[in-house]
C-alpha cells in the first residue's frame, strides 16, 4: 500500500534497506518527521498545535540521543567500524538537535513575531533536517548490521576448521571428541541463519538460506554414519566415496550462505535462475495486453520472437521421454494455436499502425483476447502435466521398493542384486530430477522455483550416496554402522520426497489461485463508480505481515469448506455451487495478504468483496428454499444460521461500496473485509453438514435428485424478498503504525 519509508527519494541515503528489523526500527521515526515537515503553513497556529509540535520534536531528539550512544558503544566494541560508525553517530546528534531547535515553537504564538525560526517559518529547514537524521540514522543501522553478518561468518570459519579436523580424524576417540565440538558450533550457526533467514526482505534470498540450510539440518547426520562407517573399514573405497560426498556438500552449503548474507559470489559466477516457462508466459501476456495502451512502442517481429523463446522452452517437455504421446501432442498443438493468434494479432496490430491509430483497434482488441487465452491453454496443459508427473511419481516412491531391496541385498551381501537395484534407484532418479525441472517451469513465484531447484539438486547427490552406502553394507553385511549408515541415507530420501509433495502442493494452490475465470474479477473500465475515483495500491511488506494471521484463517477455511462441500453426492446443487463459489473467492482474498493472486490491488480486494456478499445473499436465497423442506423443529436451525448470513453479506457489501482515503483508512477496510469474509464462511461451514444430512435423508425418501429439485420448486411461496435490515457493526480493530502519531493527525485537520 504505502511504499516503504526507506525507499522515499526524499530520504535518500544511498543504502539499501536489506533485512525487516533495519526497515521496521526506521519506521516510527520516519512516520513522525514525515508528519513534520509535511505539515503545512497555517494562517493560525492555535497553542495546542504549537505545544504538539514542540513535544514531537523534543521526543524525537531524546529519542535520537539513546539511538546514538548505543552506536557508539557498537563502534568501541567494534574498531573496525569506529570512524565510520562515529561519523553516522555524529551526523543523527546533530540533524537531531536541529529538529529539536525548529520545533522549538514555545507555548504561545507570540514566538512567531519575535522573528524566532520554526517548523512553521523555516520548512526547507526542517526537510534538509530530516534527510540528514534519516541518512545517518540509516547508516548507523546497516553499520550495525554488518556485526551480525561478521558473526555469521565467524561462526561459519569455525565450522570450517572443525570440519576439516573431522575429515581428517583416524580413531573413534578423536571423532568422538571432534564430532561434540562440531555440534555445539553448527547449532550456533544454526541459530544465527535462521535469524537472519527470517529478517530477509527479498523472499528469492530468503528461499535460498532455507535450502542452505535444509543441507547442513540434512547433511549433519550423514556426516556422522558416513564417518563412522569410514573409519570402521578404513580400506573400502564405496565408504570413502560416500562420506567425500557428504564433505563437499556441506561446504558447498555453508559457501552458499556467507553468499547470501554478503550477497559476493564466492567462486566469481554470476548465477540466475534457469527461465521457465510461467515467467515467459507471464512477460509475454503482460508484452500483448500493452499494447493496448501503446501500439508503437515494440515492433511486431520482437512480440514474435517471444513467443518462439517461450515455445522453445517447451522442449523440456515434449523432448522428455516420460511424457506420453497424448500429452505431448496436445503441448505441440497449444503452441501452434498460440502461434496463429499471435500471427492474427500482428496482422492486426500492422493495420492498426498503417493508419496511424491512437489505440487498439476492435480486430486487435479480439486478438489480444484470443492470444493471451491459448497462452493461458498452454500454461494450464504444462502444469497438468508437471503435477501429474509427481503426482505419479509419488505414489510410486511411496512405496519404496527399490529402497527396501537394497537394504535387503546389502545386508545379505549380495553385490549383484544391489547393482540390479541401484539401477533402478537410479531410474527413479532422474525421474525425480526431470520432474522437479518441469515443476520449476510451472511453480508460479521465484521461492517456490529456488525450492524446486534445491529438490533436484538433492534427488541428484542422494541417489548416488545410497548406492554407495549400499555398496559398502553388501561388502560388509555384518556391520551394524554400514547398516545404520544406509537407514540414514535412505531417510533422507523419504524426507525429500515428503518435501516434494508439499511443494507440489504448494504450486497448486498457487495455480489454482491464479486460474479461476469466475470471480468476476474487475476489468479495465468495469469498476463501479465509487472505486473509480480510489487510487489502487497494493499491501507493503509490513501490512502483508499483518495479515498474515487473518489470511491463513480465511485459508483453512476455504479448506474446511472444499473438504465438506466434496461430501455432497449432488455436485451441482445450488448450495453446493455458491458455497463452493464463496470458498473460491475466499482463497483469492487470501492469495491477496500473501501478494500472490489474481487480486493484485485494493481495488480488486473490494470488488471481489462485493461479489462475494452477493453470491452469499443467492446462497441465503438457496437455504430459505431448502428449510421449507424440512419440519417444524429443524426449521430454525437453518432460519436462524441463514439470518446471521444475510447481516454479515450486508455488512461487507456495505463496507466494500463505502469509499476511503489515506493509507490508514484503506487499511482498515482491507482488514474489515476480510474479517467478514472470515466469519460468512464460518457461518456457511456451521451450517453446510447439517445441510448435507438432510439431503441425503430427504432424497433417499424421494427416490431422485430431480423428486427433490421438482418437490421443492413446487413447494417454494413466490413472495417478493423485502429489504433485510442488519445492524452495522464497525470491524475495524487493525492498530497501524500511525496511530501512535494521533496527536499529530490532529494538526493535518485543524
């Protein structure tokens, strides 16, 4: 919604604000000069203003003050740091002092004849002020910040030191002793990683430190039986292959961090995320749909080109020897259409040109239309065959076959068979590799491509390392550390697997969020009236977090609702439909406090809030219908649910249509629609199973669907609805980050 403070050219400090706990202690201080030096000249200046200001003012100074003495005892700790953090200290105390002097305002406007200089008479003053404590300030934070990313890479230089001792260690005893010291300083760096993963800003770097992470949790066991296999048969090579593995990992783990937090490339490379597909299909309808607004800012033959990038990328699944022969020519055939309606749109749009149009011609508009449909076609049949793919995939791991004989043969030391097996482990794997590659082309947000990445990579190195401990076991099938060894490596196959079902079901909920066409989702031109004239913005960061409780809550919801709705034999009945309808719209809102969705503004948060008090009042409708079927004494159930729905639908169909202003306000509105949304699907999940029972009891005693469907037409009174009256409660409660400045809200509106 608002963009953040540290972001404002107005205060630009030349740092990047990198973690939230650097933005976040920004804030407040940011909120009270802005308020400041926004505030405007006023003929009168009543003494409470005047008073106000000064007590802002002052605070902020004190405020100033404990801020720079503790950077200044972090500059005597830390000399490295000393001149420049004495610098940034010294620059706040000052900008800080010249606050407190311009807000100095006394208790009367007599101040303002005696020629005394103020907030009031010297406003640049007071902005050239600001931007000097917000620079300094700024600067003292990220200099802070630096002493976390030293420790970080302290902790990892210890980690490293020990994990070469252990390599190198020949006796049980030493490893013993080594291997404690090892644990205590990976649960240190533990700590402060995750630390640091959590106060990431950018979710891409965020992603990254989870996988890193994910490795060392992983890898620090298999150090542990690959190394104690290692020195109980010192001579076997499988064994010395398999704990090498284990090592490189770990290194290649612990690099990837001191990466992240230092943001260098260790090895000099430069590395990106491979392209997939959803990107280039999302770049390429965001390419079509502007050319509504610009016919001349692109050429035809670039617009083609994309598209034949894009196709191109498909190769990975119709080039794939697991894909079926349906499947892929029903791929070849998507990207054919797309290639003729792009091929119509440019001949279009060439027209358009040669008669100088202003906009998009009728012929283009249809174009477009068609276009971006069969690219979406396309994206729709990749992903189906991407999540079926694992979906298969899973099912077949589940059952751990090959797992299972492996150890079976090693422990009988039978090396033909744990070569008969480990091939077909190793089919299994690339299975594995090839899918999470494809479900990275279809994953929908960059955390969830990074995580599809970091699950290839795995398969890739664990696949191996089984088939070397399983060498090792059928070597020595006596041995109980071989055993172990193994059951170690092949948990973490069965932990991969797990997490890949939860990624697979998390690019799902991504895609079903982004697919639905029925939500009636506002389109350009299509807003109602009192939404034109509101600006559209998006939650920020800080809001998102907010709401992160409230939207999970509207998110098992619409979960509860699906899992009762699926209980109905009838799938097309009307209160099946709108319930479903309801749950549908309410998962949009919730992809909406994740920034992910189709509901990409406020604007369309509150036009979906509309919609869907609409469709509640039709299911409202539907349940009046369905409790005239029912006797005298489970009547009320029904009524009595039905009325708490039709307030409610009111409620948000009243607060949606009602225009606001500010960033507070919209906020708040934000926070009250989905509130209610929260509590009409808690009421429409209270009712639904009852619901169900009595259909299901109704029906078997009609004989039919259609009995019951023509029993109840038949029954049903045709009166007209009269106007349902429900008191407006106020669903405000969100405490925002101005609201400590209430004193000084009250300036702006005197």
């Amino acid at each position: 919604m608002a963009s953040s403070p540290c972001g404002n050219s107005n205060f630009d400090s030349g740092l990047e604000i990198k973690t939230r706990s650097v933005e976040q202690t920004l804030i407040p201080l940011v909120s009270q000069i802005t308020t400041l030096i926004n505030h405007k000249d006023k003929p009168k200046k009543s003494e409470r203003t005047l008073t106000a200001v000064h007590k802002v003012g002052q605070a902020v100074n004190v405020a100033v003050g404990r801020f720079v003495a503790v950077g200044e005892a972090i500059a005597v700790e830390n000399q490295e740091l000393k001149d420049e953090m004495g610098q940034a200290c010294f620059e706040a105390r000052r900008a800080g002092d010249a606050i407190a002097q311009l807000t100095d305002v006394g208790s009367s406007l007599s101040c303002q004849s005696d020629g005394h200089v103020t907030v009031f008479s010297d406003r640049t003053g007071m902005v050239k002020a600001a931007r000097l404590l917000l620079s300094s300030v700024t600067k003292v934070l990220v200099l802070a910040d630096r002493i976390v990313i030293k420790q970080i890479i302290t902790s990892r230089n210890k980690v490293l030191v020990t994990l070469d001792h252990l390599e190198r260690v020949s006796t049980f005893q030493e490893f013993v002793q080594i291997f404690s010291q090892f644990g205590n300083e990976m649960v240190e760096f533990a700590h402060l990683t995750g630390d640091r993963q959590n106060d990431l800003k950018d979710e891409k770097k965020k992603a990254r430190m989870a996988a890193a992470r994910a490795v060392l949790e992983k890898c620090t066991m298999m150090l542990l039986t690959a190394s104690k296999t290692c020195l109980r048969h010192p001579d076997c090579e499988s064994a010395r292959i398999n704990k090498d593995a284990v090592f490189h990992r770990m290194r290649c783990a612990l690099e990837q961090v001191i990466e992240i937090v230092t943001e260098a490339r260790i090895c000099g490379e430069n590395k990106v995320l491979p392209a997939s597909i959803y990107n280039g299909i999302k770049d390429f309808k965001s390419t079509v749909e502007c050319l509504r607004e610009n016919l001349y800012s692109l050429s035809p033959q670039s617009v083609s080109s994309q598209l034949e990038a894009l196709v191109e990328r498909t190769e990975d699944f119709t080039d794939s020897a697991y894909t079926s022969h349906e499947q892929r020519q029903a791929i070849l055939s998507l990207c054919q259409l797309a290639r003729q309606d792009t091929q119509q749109l440019v001949h279009a749009w060439v027209e358009a040109q040669s008669v100088n149009a202003k906009e998009a011609t009728e012929d283009m508009e249809v174009a477009i239309l068609k276009t971006c449909q069969s690219i979406s076609d396309l994206r729709r049949e990749l992903h189906k065959v991407a999540a079926g793919r694992a979906s298969d995939l899973l099912k077949v791991q589940g059952e751990q076959l090959p797992l299972r004989a492996l150890k079976a043969a090693g422990a009988e030391g039978n090396l033909e068979a744990v070569a008969e097996f480990s091939r077909t482990l190793s089919e299994q794997k690339e299975q594995l590799v090839e899918t999470c590659r494809l479900l990275c082309h279809v994953s929908g947000t960059e955390p969830l491509e990074i995580t599809c990445i970091h699950a290839e990579e795995t398969f890739h190195v664990i696949g191996p390392q089984i088939i070397s401990a399983a060498q090792t076991l059928a070597l020595h099938p006596s041995s109980k550390i071989a055993k172990e060894n193994l059951e170690v490596f092949c948990e973490a196959w069965e932990s991969q697997l797990c997490d890949m079902a939860l990624l697979l079901r998390e690019i799902s909920d991504v895609f079903e969020g982004d697919k639905r066409p029925y939500l009636s989702l506002p389109r350009p031109g299509k807003h109602s009236a009192n939404l034109k004239t509101a600006k559209a913005v998006k939650l920020d960061a800080e809001e998102q977090t907010s709401m992160a409780k409230l939207g999970l809550e509207l998110r098992l919801l619409s979960s509860d609702m699906d899992t009762e709705l699926e209980k109905w034999e009838e799938p097309e009945h009307d209160i099946v439909r709108q319930s479903q309808s309801l749950a549908s719209m309410a998962y949009n809102m919730y992809l909406f406090t994740r920034g992910e969705g189709l509901l990409k503004t406020t604007l369309d948060l509150f036009h979906q809030a509309e919609v869907l008090s609409d469709e509640g009042l039709q299911l409202c409708s539907s349940l009046r219908t369905f409790a005239t079927q029912l006797v005298d004494e489970e009547k009320p159930v029904v009524m009595t649910e039905m009325e708490k729905l039709v307030a409610l639908c009111q409620q948000l169909q009243m607060g949606a249509k009602t225009p606001v202003q500010g960033k507070t306000a919209t906020f708040q509105k934000v926070d009250s629609s989905i509130q209610m949304t929260r509590s009409i699907l808690a009421v429409v999940l209270s009712i639904i199973p009852f619901c169900n029972r009595k259909y299901k009891s109704e029906r078997s005693s009609l004989g039919s669907p259609q009995d019951w469907r023509e029993k109840l037409d038949a029954s049903t009174p045709v009166k007209e609805e009269g106007a349902l009256n429900s008191k407006n409660t106020n669903g405000f409660g969100v405490k925002s980050l101005e609201q400590n400045m209430a004193v000084l809200n009250l300036l702006e509106s005197k």
